[in-house]
C-alpha cells in the first residue's frame, strides 16, 4: 500500500488547486432551502470537486486484494488480540454487495466480544495532540466523524500500523451520498433523504477544505496523505 504521494505538486498545480479550494469553500457558505438552488449548488461543488480529484495525487488504501481474501488474516488478528465470535463468521453479502455477519449456529445475546484494546479512538497522546490543537472545538464536539476520519488516516499511512489488518477489509468505495452525481442528486427529489443527502455532500466538502487549508501543513502524518478521495 502506499505510504503517501511520492512528489509534491508542482507550483502551477498547487496554485490551481488553492484556487478551486476557494471556489468550493465560497460556493459552500449559502444555505439553501430550495430545490433547484440546492441542486444548483450540488452540481457547481461537484464540478469544482471533480477538478480537485484530477489534480490530487491516487492514493492506494487496500492492498489491492479482493476485501474476502483479507477476512481470514482479519479475523486471525482480531481473535489473537482478544476478539471472541460465537457462532458467526464475515461472510460476502451478494444481495447487498458487501461483507456481512452469518451465523453458523444458534445466536445467543451476546455473539461478539470485543476488548478495549482493539477500539480505535482520537486520544490526546503526541500523535494526536497537535490535530486537536488545530480543528475547531465545535467541529470537534458536534461533528467527531471527522477527527475519526482523520485519525484514520493518519494510521493507514503509517508503516506497520498495528490496525492493517482491519484497514485491509475496508471497502474501497462507499454507497453513501457522497458518491453521487448531480443525476444521482436529481433522483432524490420529493424524498425526505433529498435535503440531508445535499446537506452531508456540501458539509464534507467544507471540511475538507478547511482542514486542506489551515490543517494539512502542521500535521505530519496528514501532509502527504490527505485528498478528498481519502477523506471521504
């Protein structure tokens, strides 16, 4: 896997993508509580989004097999470290697409036990401490998916991470609203998912602009690991 991008970008690349940076963070600030000037704005963050992702180094988050070839290794190192299943194994889901829980016997209250020690967490030990000092406290408060995120990141990339084995069956892709296109977006209208859908796709592009602008620079093990892709 990768451990970050191998090269800087080049000045013209790096001013290009300050620009768009500014473009999406001014297209973001309305609030809007109509259809069209939502969906207006989905598409216009979108396409500045799409640019950014162009410019932005690919950067590798799996070790390139296939997520069912990692759940052995996983569930090995989970057990060895004190995880308990009882009577459930990771199994591929094919009507859903993805990983799931399938029991192999009677389910009793309890099937999975997981020691402390395998929660993965933002603590304030020296790796953390100089991120906490940086992010505001509301989005610390309100919103700790994103120093989650972060702290993920920050081990994904780190060499011999400890977690590897959990990482390694993450998906690559997601079906969160996130990943989807102005079309996509259209779909939604007259769903109540329509305005939290919008709201979500423009609150992450906001944070990552913001912690691409005021963060990245002072943060070591981000500096070379953090684009958009990877945030969300």
């Amino acid at each position: 896997m990768s451990n970050g991008m191998t090269k800087p970008l080049s000045k013209g690349k790096a001013k290009e993508l300050n620009g768009l940076l500014e473009q999406l963070m001014q297209l973001g600030a309305p609030d809007y509580d109509a259809v069209d000037a939502c969906l207006d704005q989905h598409r216009n963050m979108y396409g500045v989004l799409e640019r950014i992702r162009r410019l932005e180094p690919k950067l590798r988050t799996t070790n390139d097999r296939p997520r069912m070839e990692n759940v052995e290794n996983f569930t090995k190192w989970a057990t060895g470290k004190g995880c308990t299943l009882k009577n459930v194994r990771i199994a591929e889901q094919a009507e859903y697409g993805g990983l799931g829980l399938e029991a192999t016997g009677t389910i009793s209250d309890t099937f999975i036990e997981v020691p402390r020690s395998l929660f993965f967490y933002i603590d304030n030990s020296d790796r953390f401490r100089k991120l906490l000092e940086l992010m505001p406290a509301a989005m610390m408060r309100d919103q700790g998916n994103v120093m989650l995120a972060l702290g993920l990141i920050m081990e994904r990339f780190r060499k011999d991470s400890f977690w590897e084995p959990y990482f390694d069956v993450f998906p690559v892709r997601y079906t969160t609203p996130l990943y989807y296109t102005p079309d996509d977006a259209r779909e939604l209208i007259n769903t109540e998912a329509f305005f939290p859908a919008l709201k979500l796709c423009k609150t992450i592009a906001r944070q990552y602009g913001f912690i691409r602008k005021f963060v990245l620079d002072s943060v070591d093990d981000l500096r070379n690991n953090f684009t958009y892709d990877v945030f969300r």
